[in-house]
C-alpha cells in the first residue's frame, strides 16, 4: 500500500491515471460498437438532444437479455453511446487497471532514482487479449480470411480473453508495485 500512497503523491500521478481510463474506455466502446459515431444519422428528429433512455428491465428476472444496452445516450445528431452490462464492466475494470498501471509505470520512471534497476511498460501487452473479445462479431470476415476451423477456435476462446487480461494487468501491477517498494519507498525511508 505504500508503493501505491508514493505513486499517487503527485498530481501527475492522477492524471496519468485518469487519462488512460478514459482513453482505454473511449477505444474500447469505440471498438465494441457502443459508441457510434454517424454523421447523418439524424437522432435530432426524435426530439431534443442529449437524450438519456434508461433500459426499463434491469432486473434479475430479465439476464437473458444481458447483451441489450443498460442504457442509450443520444449525445448529439450523429453520436450515440448504448454500453451493454459486460461491456461496460469490462471498459470500467480494465480501464481502471491500466490508469493504475500506467500512473505507477510513469511515475517509478520519472521519481526513481538512476541507480534503481527499471522496469518496462509491458504490461500495455495485458492490455491487447481484452481487444480480441470486442472483435467476436467480425467472425464472417475472420471465417473468409483464415478457414472455420481456426476462426472456430479463436471465437471459442472469447469468452476468456476479459478475464486473462484482468489477471495480467492484476500481475503487472502486483509486481510493479512490489518492485517499486523494494527499490524506491522502502530505499527512501529513513533508518530507524
């Protein structure tokens, strides 16, 4: 906890990390297709914009429709967000651990002193196996492009890629943080 309290010291430290949650959600709704940009869509013609409608059954009761949007937002003429419950846990999660992680990355690089020994900025590689479950809808192209039998087998492994990018960017962070209150917080507490 130490490791985490000498990360976020800095104003920096914020910054870094909100602007990277925000990016990753940006993207990752982007590439989900819960947000949609369309110039001539025209959603002024259903009444006065923004315009928020809220999913009326969100109880229990109703899991099977868990891919429908929980809400939509008209946000303009031509820009629409309607996040789907997993997809915006995932954009909420894993943004969240890479704000984390890129905020404890820049910060151990830019504070550390230069004898420490450094670490690099894989963890951006955890970041990629989230991306392959937004392309899951892309299976007819990924079927023409490289055979039903691999394209089979990359569909089949969607459901898991969510769940091991959390697991790497939980490990990144474990590690960084641990290496970084090895090496900066406890080296620059004074002796007692």
């Amino acid at each position: 906890m130490s490791a985490i309290a000498w990360t976020f010291g800095t104003r920096r430290a914020w910054v870094i990390a909100v602007t990277a949650f925000l990016a990753y959600g940006a993207l990752y709704l982007f590439a989900t297709k819960a947000f949609v940009l369309e110039a001539t869509a025209g959603f002024s013609r259903f009444g006065a914009l923004p315009k928020l409608i809220v999913a009326p059954d969100l109880t229990l009761g109703h899991l099977t429709r868990w891919l429908d949007p929980v809400f939509v937002l008209y946000l303009s003429d031509g820009a629409v967000l309607s996040p789907s419950a997993p997809v915006l846990l995932t954009a909420l999660v894993l943004g969240s651990l890479i704000g984390l992680n890129a905020a404890v990355t820049v910060e151990a690089a830019l504070r550390r002193p230069p004898a420490c020994e450094r670490g690099g900025a894989w963890w951006v590689v955890a970041v990629l196996p989230s991306f392959l479950a937004s392309f899951s809808c892309c299976a007819p192209t990924i079927l023409l492009l490289v055979g039903a039998t691999f394209a089979g087998a990359v569909i089949a492994v969607v459901p898991f890629v969510v769940p091991v990018a959390a697991a790497l960017l939980l490990g990144s962070l474990a590690w960084s943080l641990r290496r970084l209150e090895r090496t900066t917080v406890l080296a620059a507490a004074p002796a007692a």
